[in-house]
C-alpha cells in the first residue's frame, strides 16, 4: 500500500482521481509504461463544462508520453472515459488535469519542454531529438508558450531607443524591431517595415511612454521619420551610424564601377582585389594592400580621391558633443571637395547627407552609436540560421523578443496585461 502511495506521488497523481495498477516494461525494455485507472470512488468531470458525473457512456485507453526517467522512456495508459453530458449533443471526453493540451503528453512533460525552449540554449530541433518527440509538437508548445507570455508582456518605457528593420522571409518580407539602447534589449517587434509598423509601438507604450522618449536612433527611412513626427516630435531623430557608414562604402563601391564604365576611359584597369580595399580602413590594410594602395594612386587618382574622401568622412564622428558647430562646418567643407569630382554614386550620397543633414548632427549632440542593434541584428542571424529561416512570421516576431529581450517566464516585465 505503501509502494502505491509512493508511485503516485512520483506522478503527481495525488488530488486526481486516478491511481496507477499496474507497471510494465514496453519496447524491449526500453521504457516503462504505467496503467492509470479511476478510482473506484473516482467521479468523471466533463471536459466541457466542469459537471461531475457518476456514470459513463464508454471508455478507452490512450497513450500520454511522460518525462523519462534516466534513459528509459516513459509513457501513461490512461483509461478514459465519454460521458453523455447536457452541455453537448453527443458523448464527450472526460477531463484529464494531468493531460497537456492538445498533445498526447502528460502536463509536466509538456512544462519540461517548453522549459527546456526557452533556456536560449535549445532549438527546437534539438528539444525534439532530447524527448524523442516529434518536431511539429516541440514547435507548438515553443509557439504557444511565448504566444502566452507575450500576451503579458509589458514594454517598459525607454528614453533612448534604436529602430531597425529586418529581413524575415524571402519576398521583401520585414520585421521592424525597436531596442532600448540604455538597457542593451529588444523591447518590441512590429511585422512589416510600414509607418504603421513603428505606429504600432507608440500606440502600445501610450502618450506617457512616448512624452518619455528623448532620441531615436534609426537610418532614414521615411515611413519611421514620418512615425516618430507624428508620435515624438519632441525627440531626437538620430541617424544610425552603421547605416551611413554603409551608404559610404557602397558608394565608394558605386563610383568604382562607374569608373571602369567609363567610356571616356576604356583603358582603366584596377588590380584584383582593389573592390575590397576601397571598402577598408587604411589603417586596417595589411602591407601587400597598401602596395595595391599605393598602384591605385599612379594609374587611377581620382578614384584614389575617393578613397581619401571616404577615410576623411570619418572624422566626422570624433567631434565631442560640444563641437557640434566645428562639425557641421567639417561636413559642409567635406561636401565641398565630393562635389567636384563630378561623380554620380557621390552626387548621390552628397543628396542623402543633405537632406539628412541634422539627423546625422545628431550623432554628435548626443554620442549615440548603432552597437546595440547591430548586436541585436547579429543574434537575429544566428537564430535565423539555427532555424534555418522562418516560415511564420509570428514566431519570428516572439523568437527575437524571448532570444533578445524580456519574453522570458518569470521575468519582471512579464507582469502587466498588454493592451492588443
């Protein structure tokens, strides 16, 4: 009697109206397999409506899967029964509290692996292969559980945020994710890369997390430009240092091919290899690249022009916050000597530093970089590459939000009921 009590116990079944009668091994001594009946005083509660009933309609067994013990697995014969309740027309399952939902897998198997997914140290697949469970049941257990959370989640309000958009699926399909830059933390993800993408954020933080908001960090896209008017007019529009740094490159980029297209210049030839060097830092180059350097300066100076062009831009960005006005006069001196190469790709980019002209000011006035979304984007990769892509874009959204934010069971902002 006692044993019995003590297996019970082990299965949690202790307040439930079963109770196991029997063990056995299954599949060559691979698992055990409990057989769990009612109770003989046990009373059947109908799944739909809560009623108990002291009679049934028929009964059967089936399988539930349970946490392994050691290397062996485990798994629960149930016999269940359907009952004829009022609240439905025909017979209907008896409630299992110990059963998951809609799974063949007891409750705290179900809890074991949805903890193990957001451990951030398993992927799904990995779960799957640990519990020996079929793929798609791991995925919508990870899917609910943080479907779950984030219907808790509350966004706390930052001062300083940094908004960027990234690929999700193939097809120009986008997320736009916003992150505290103070706290290091993706705060939100929004589908799509419309204004009413970011619109979405400011309505969910409300007036009082928006009269809070004192810079926006993000490149010029202007249906985030025209978000942050209308929503934070009063904060600083900052433009992303990497994305700027990244327009410059491929301009340099740009204006070597429109050179060697040349038709006035059909003899240019560069050296293999120069493409990856006009996209360096001189100070980076290693000696064989700084003789291709020193080649491009004989035989082709007004791209080496360019290259000087690009180096000097960048001391733009050691100006201190209190020389701002010495910078501005560096960019308007800077813009001076680009426009008299008489280059499309630098016309181009001279356009762009033009009309963005106090946004990338900005950078100086309040010292604010792009590392902590750019470390955000790189966490984005690997769980894009683990996964090997995402089909759904929902679980996209939660993945990047449980991986690089908050969306973690028992954290302190998993406390408020988030307004839809």
């Amino acid at each position: 009697m006692a044993s019995d009590v003590f297996i019970n116990r082990i299965l949690g079944l202790q307040g439930t109206n079963f109770e196991v009668v029997d063990l056995k091994p299954f599949d060559g001594d691979s698992g055990f397999e409990f057989t769990l009946w009612h109770k003989k005083e046990g009373e059947y509660e109908c799944s739909g409506c809560g009623e108990l009933h002291s009679s049934y309609y028929d009964r059967r067994d089936i399988i539930l899967k349970d946490l392994p013990m050691g290397n062996k697995s485990v798994r629960w014969r149930v016999r269940r029964v359907r009952l004829q309740c009022h609240c439905s027309h025909g017979p209907r399952a008896e409630r299992l509290c110990f059963r998951g939902s809609n799974h063949q897998l007891t409750r705290r198997m179900q809890e074991y692996c949805a903890d193990l997914l957001c451990t951030k140290m398993f992927t799904v697949k990995d779960v799957s292969r640990l519990l020996n469970l079929d793929y798609g049941t791991c995925y919508k257990i990870d899917h609910a559980t943080l479907f779950n959370l984030v219907q808790h989640l509350h966004v706390p309000h930052a001062t300083n945020i940094s908004v960027d958009e990234k690929s999700a699926i193939k097809g120009h399909k986008y997320v736009t994710i916003i992150a505290d830059v103070d706290r290091g933390k993706a705060i939100w993800t929004s589908t799509g890369n419309s204004k009413e993408s970011l619109d979405e954020f400011f309505k969910i933080i409300g007036p009082e997390g928006c009269a809070k908001i004192k810079t926006v960090a993000k490149d010029g896209h202007k249906p985030y430009v025209a978000s942050c008017n209308e929503y934070v007019p009063h904060a600083l529009q900052v433009t992303d240092k990497f994305h700027l740094v990244k327009r410059l490159t491929e301009t340099v980029d740009a204006a070597r091919r429109e050179m060697i297209g040349d038709p006035n210049n059909p003899n240019i030839k560069l050296p293999h290899g120069t493409h990856w060097i006009l996209r360096h830092r001189e100070e980076n180059l290693q000696d064989y690249q700084l003789t291709k350097l020193e080649h491009l300066k004989k035989n082709n100076e007004k791209l080496y022009e360019v290259y000087l062009l690009k180096e000097k831009f960048f001391y733009i960005f050691e100006y201190a916050p209190h020389q701002v006005d010495r910078a501005a006069h560096f960019l308007s001196h800077w813009i001076d000597e680009a426009v008299r190469l008489k280059l499309k790709a630098v016309d181009d980019f001279i356009t762009h530093l033009v009309y963005h002209h106090h946004t990338i000011l900005n950078i100086i006035r309040t010292g604010l970089t792009s590392a902590v979304s750019e470390g955000i984007n790189r966490k984005i990769n690997v769980i894009k590459a683990m996964a090997y892509g995402y089909k759904n874009i929902q679980y996209f959204k939660l993945k990047i939000l449980q991986r690089c934010g908050y969306l973690q069971p028992g954290s302190h902002l998993i406390t408020h009921t988030m307004s839809q």
